[in-house]
C-alpha cells in the first residue's frame, strides 16, 4: 500500500501520510502518558493496527471504512486538548 501511495501521490505525499500516521501513534501515546485515558492507548494501538494493514493490503488510501476511521482518529487527536498538571501548580491547558 505504501508503494501504491507512492505512485499516486508522490514522494511528498507518501512522506505526509506517514507523518500524520505515526505522528498521531506518537501524540496518543504521548497523551495516554500525561493522562492514563484509556482512549489514547486505544487510539495508538488503532493506528498502529493501519500503519501494519497498509504493509498487507494494497489500497490504503481508497474509499473504505478503515480509511474514514483512521482520518476520525487523526483528527480527534489533533484537535484533543489535554490537562497538565504539576504538583503544587494550577491547571494548565496545553494542546
């Protein structure tokens, strides 16, 4: 799948698509450690789950439902606003 993204989009495009795959593993990790929600290891674990299906299928990017719940994820995670808290310190808000 990647290749098949590769000769659809480009080099830029298949560099894109990977960024915003495991960028978003590594921000819902990153979340799920500040926060312990379960939600971000599930949605760490999803993407993980896409990244592998697209070593395995040959049509990552098409029309299908895996496709629309990964972009739901990636999207969840970037517009996530998350609590951070210090000992002793007021909440702060940071994205």
């Amino acid at each position: 799948a990647y290749l098949e993204c590769l000769l659809d989009l480009g080099l830029v495009g298949l560099a894109a698509f990977a960024l915003a795959l495991f960028g978003g593993v590594a921000r819902s990790l990153a979340l799920h450690r500040l926060s312990q929600a379960p939600t971000f290891a599930f949605s760490g674990a999803f993407l993980t789950f896409c990244a592998a299906n697209g070593l395995l299928e040959s049509a990552v990017l098409r029309s299908m439902e895996l496709t629309f719940l990964t972009m739901a994820v990636l999207i969840n995670l970037g517009l996530r606003r998350h609590e951070v808290r210090c000992q002793g310190e007021p909440k702060l808000w940071s994205v």
